[in-house]
C-alpha cells in the first residue's frame, strides 16, 4: 500500500453522502498517507432553474466560508466555492472554472504543506492538471461515465472532450467496468481494469441474529423489495417501479437514500412506495436484512454500458437475491444476480425471488462472490500500479537529465 504520500482526491461527489467508492478508497488511503478531499462545487444558474437546490447551495457556501475542515487525523475535506455555469455548456467557461478552481486548490494544498502529491482525479473536469499543483502523478479513477448523465446533445460532446484531454494526460487510469477500460485503454496505455469492492464484514452482518431491524421499516406489509443509493429520476426507472407497485399492491417497495429531486407524481402517490430517506452507513445492514429482494433498476442504455454498482456486491455480501437492469458488468454474477430488459420481466424476476424464499443453498452461492472484492484489495492493486508508474516516471526522468 502507498505509504507517506500527500494525495489531491477531486471527487464528483461530496463528503458527506452515503459512502461510495471514493470515500472507501481514501479512508483506507487515510491510514498511511494525507488526504486533501475536495467537494464537487455547485453552479450558481442550477439554484436559478431549480429552486430547490437554493438550500443546497447555501449550505455548500456556509462550509466554504468556513475553511477546510479536519474529518479525521489525515483527512481534509476542502468546500470549494460555487461556479457560474456547470461543466460542459460553454467550454470557455469550463477553462476559466478550472484554472480559478486550480488555483485555490493549489493554494490551499500549499498552505497545508501538500508537497509533491499525488492527484487522485475522480471529476474529470474540475481542473486542468498543469503542473499547477506540483503533482508528481496523475491518477484517474474512473468509475462512471459522468458525461452520460448530461441531458444535452452539446453539453455531452463538450463533456467527452474535456474528459479526454484527462484520459491522454493521466500517468495511471483505473476503471470499474469493462466497457470503460476498453474505451480509456485505446487512448492510453496505462489503464488498468478494478472494480468496486465492498466492506463485506460490515454489510455480511445482515446475515447475524443480532443485527436489528429499524423502526420505520419493521413494521411495513412484507414482502418488503428495496433499494439503497442515491435517487435521481434520469438513473432510476420509474415505469418499472410503478408497474410493479400497482401490479403488485402487496409489496411494499423501499427506497433508502436521498432524493436529489421529487421523485414523479404517479410514484410518490402510491401508498406501497415508501421512502426513508439517507441513513448512516453502520444502519444498512439492518435494513439490508428487512428487505426480502433488492434490485437495482437504473436505466439509461449508455449509462448502463458504464455503470458497475457497488450496492450489488453490498447486496450479496447480506446474503440477499438481486434483480437489476440488464448492466454488462453484472452478467458473470448470473444467476445470483437476476438481469432484466423489460418491465414485465422485472415484475416477474422480482417474484420468482420471493417464491424461492430463503434458501441457504443461494445464500452461500451469493456471500461468495463478493468476497473476492474488499477495499482492501482494490487499494493494494491500485497502490501497487501507482507505485511503478511512479518509479517508471523517475527512471524517465533520470534518462532525461543524467547525473553529471
């Protein structure tokens, strides 16, 4: 594992959000090296088209007035100001957001004696890595395709282009699914294939009698089918839930983790649609081991082709059937993981779970596949690589500049 390193993490997504494959890699990074973590920052013109989001954005400003902030020994979280305009509408905009927003991390790293880090990019767009913050590495973690989830034609191809730029600049590039390994390693080399991995332990206690169930989802109709993760109505596939829980009235469908905006009318009305809201990472298992099946239902064919999620392993690791949209990367966890193409075949799948009840036989079956996929183990691979990408980019050097 890197040991003594300073480490730059720009991440897409913030700190303090239900733990994902950034913040489980620099915890354990934590252990023996300094983390500066900084926060995705918010546009000023999405508060202007969405209202909602004015709470958001005003407390997103408030930690920024506040400073950086020490979340643990060796990790700083930094808040960074809010921008004009998002990424990928106008590209002049997204070169002035990335040298200003270059430049106070830089300034920020300085001043918290960040000498020589690594930049461990998950935000391919928030700067332009120009030497400005004294890198020795460009890392690149790539675990969706962001520019997927634009909703126009223009804003996706100024997207694509700005994250290609990072993809021919970075020294090392991780990716969490096939089809993004495939599309970073035709132009350049040095990417290299890692899934997500689980904290098996933690969500295997779904599995123990001593794990408790919570209060709000205790005493819901069972079957109870559920969700964990972040709920957006472009990812999530509403026909299929509403289909379901009009079809199916008997079922109680649970939705954990926050609602980034009102899910549609037809959906928040159905009296057997349930949503509680984000919950800390140490109740999941509790609520992992209510639920009776859990499905990933996301939609979006060029989203799909990227996406790897890493509630699936969580999912298994409790020992509970999954059904999920039919995502490339799923496929080889068939027929633990249970894929799906249509409304009518989800229902269905969703039932053929709950027929075969608890059968421990699959429970074994399920548990195993995720043990093959701890943090632990992603952290070492990827150390590992950096670590050569590192000593190869010396020797470069050294044949560069001989010693005299």
């Amino acid at each position: 594992m890197l040991k003594g390193e300073n480490i730059i993490c720009i991440s897409w997504i913030k700190w303090d959000y239900l733990p994902v494959i950034m913040h489980h890699m620099m915890k354990r990074l934590s252990e023996n090296n300094r983390i500066l973590y900084v926060d995705p920052s918010v546009a000023l013109t999405t508060s202007l088209f969405h209202p909602r989001s004015l709470g958001s954005l005003l407390e997103r400003m408030w930690f920024w007035f506040k400073g950086v902030e020490r979340v643990t020994k060796n990790i700083h979280v930094y808040y960074p100001p809010p921008v004009f305009l998002q990424y990928g509408h106008l590209a002049i905009s997204d070169r002035l957001n990335q040298f200003y927003l270059g430049h106070l991390i830089a300034r920020i790293a300085k001043k918290l004696n960040f000498c020589s880090p690594i930049l461990w990019l998950y935000d391919p767009y928030a700067v332009k890595p120009e030497g400005q913050f004294s890198e020795k590495l460009i890392c690149y973690d790539c675990n969706d395709d962001i520019s997927s989830f634009a909703n126009l034609k223009h804003k996706k191809q100024n997207l694509f282009v700005s994250g290609d730029e990072l993809v021919k600049k970075a020294h090392v590039i991780f990716t969490t699914s096939r089809n993004l390994y495939h599309a970073k390693k035709e132009k350049n080399p040095n990417t290299y294939y890692f899934p997500s991995g689980v904290d098996f332990e933690h969500f295997h206690q779904a599995l123990d009698h001593s794990c408790r169930i919570p209060d709000d989802v205790r005493n819901l109709a069972k079957p109870i089918v559920g969700f964990v993760g972040s709920i957006t109505n472009y990812r999530i596939n509403w026909e299929w839930i509403k289909c379901m829980s009009i079809s199916r009235p008997e079922w109680s469908i649970v939705f954990i983790g926050p609602c980034f905006e009102p899910p549609p009318h037809e959906i928040s009305k159905q009296k057997n649609i349930h949503f509680l809201g984000q919950k800390g990472i140490e109740q999941l298992p509790g609520y992992l081991k209510a639920f009776d099946v859990c499905i990933i239902p996301y939609q979006g064919e060029t989203f799909l082709k990227s996406c790897q999620p890493t509630k699936t392993f969580e999912y298994l690791a409790a020992g509970k059937p999954v059904v999920a949209s039919d995502i490339p990367e799923l496929k080889e966890y068939q027929p633990m993981v249970k894929l799906c193409k249509s409304t009518e075949e989800f229902i269905s799948k969703v039932a053929e779970c709950l027929a075969e009840g608890i059968d421990h036989t699959f429970v074994e079956k399920r548990i195993e596949i995720p043990k093959a996929y701890t943090w632990e183990a992603r952290v070492e691979g990827t150390s590992l690589l950096i670590q050569q990408a590192l000593e190869n980019k010396q020797k470069q050097m050294q044949r560069r500049c001989p010693p005299a």
